[in-house]
C-alpha cells in the first residue's frame, strides 16, 4: 500500500540553525499538509498546500518557515532560524481529494538544542 | 476558533470488554470526521472516517456520528491488548480551501489482559 515517507526520522539542530525536513507524499495525491506535535500535546496544522501554493497557513506558520514542492515528488517544510519551542514531532499527510481522509508519514522527531 | 474536546482519559477496560470513546467539536458546518489510533512516539494512523449521522461499522470499530449534538464517538468491540493507544479525533475544516484537520487532544487507552 503507498504511504507517505519522510526524513530524516530523527534531527538535532542548533538553535538558530537552518533545518529542512523532508515528505515524499503518497504520488497521486494533490493536497499535501505540515502538522506538528509538541511532546505530551496534541497534533496542530502548520500549514497547507495545494495546487502549487499555500492555501492555509495556521498562527503557528510564522516568517521563520517555508514549504516547498521543488520537483514532482517532495514536499519540504523549512524553519528559518529554529527555536527552543521548536522542539516537537513533524508529519507530513497528504490526501487524493478534498472529500477523503488524510495520511500520516512516520513523522520527524525535531530537537532543537 | 474551532474546538474539538476529548476526555483525555486514561480509559482502561479489561480484555474482550467494550470500550466507548466520545469527542464533541464546536463548527457546526464540519462535515467529515476521523479517528486516528496513535501509538507512543508514532504517527496517527487512520481507523475510521464517518460523514453523516448514523453508525459505520469496520470489523471491531463502530463510529457513530450526531451533527445536531456536534458528537461522534467510537466504540471498539472485544478490546485486545493490542488496541493501548491514543485515541484521536479529528474533524476537517469546513471552509473552503485547505481542508486541514482540528484534532482533540485525544483519549488514552488501556486494554488490561
């Protein structure tokens, strides 16, 4: 079954450091999703793209991050110059059509040091 | 700000019993709802998704959905060891756009042998 893969598994940065996670969303899908998950708290929409743009950003999608699709395969997500309370776990989801469920990859454990 | 409540538990029940999860959600206009079953340090991983009221059955899990009381719930029948889990419901924006999922903070599951 397709699933969606992202990398690495594991990153520890410096704080202030540049840091790009990395999805390769399932291939027929076309809207694609960052959420994010602070340890012990629950699971927050970043941001969401489709169609070659951002189509929603949440409060938490600040100046400090990006997304990209640079090819037709990857989907990245960039945080700029990471913080402390950067801190958390990262998945990527994508989904074929807007009336149908979303998957979740493995995510990536982020640890800003 | 739309919200989404789940008793966060922990719910333990002993093995072979019943266990009944709730949620309620503040957008009236949401029309598509998930529960996704999230192990410690994993991604959520999809179990069901339920559109319009009534009950849908897969194997052990039933959802059940009333949009007049804003509720869903899912219940999972013969509870195994294996089912200990963050329980996760989610409900997809209803505006137009982005689709993006509003999780609970999800309910804590123990199946005891």
């Amino acid at each position: 079954e397709p699933e969606v893969t992202q990398t690495p598994s594991h990153q520890v940065t410096q704080m202030g450091q540049e840091v790009i996670l990395r999805c390769v969303p399932i291939s027929n899908h076309l809207y694609f999703y960052w959420y994010r998950q602070i340890l012990g708290q629950k699971v927050e929409f970043l941001v969401s793209f489709y169609n070659n743009e951002i189509s929603e950003k949440s409060e938490i999608f600040d100046d400090q991050f990006s997304v990209e699709r640079p090819d037709g395969s990857n989907f990245t997500l960039k945080i700029r110059s990471t913080k402390l309370e950067d801190s958390a776990m990262y998945f990527c989801a994508s989904m074929r059509y807007s009336n149908q469920p979303q998957h979740f990859g493995d995510g990536t454990r982020l640890s800003i040091l | 700000q739309k919200e989404v409540e789940q008793n966060s538990g922990p719910l333990s029940v002993p093995e072979g019993a019943i266990a009944s999860l709730n949620c309620t959600y503040s957008d009236r206009g949401s029309q598509s709802f998930f529960w996704y079953r999230q192990y410690s340090g994993k991604s959520p991983e999809l179990i069901m998704s339920i559109y319009s009221n009534g009950d849908k059955e897969d194997g052990r899990f039933t959802a059940q959905l009333n949009k007049a009381s804003q509720y869903v719930s899912l219940l999972i029948r013969d509870s195994q060891p294996s089912d200990s889990a963050t329980y996760l419901c989610a409900v997809k924006n209803s505006g137009a756009g982005s689709y993006q999922l509003t999780f609970g903070k999800g309910t804590k599951l123990s199946v005891i042998p």
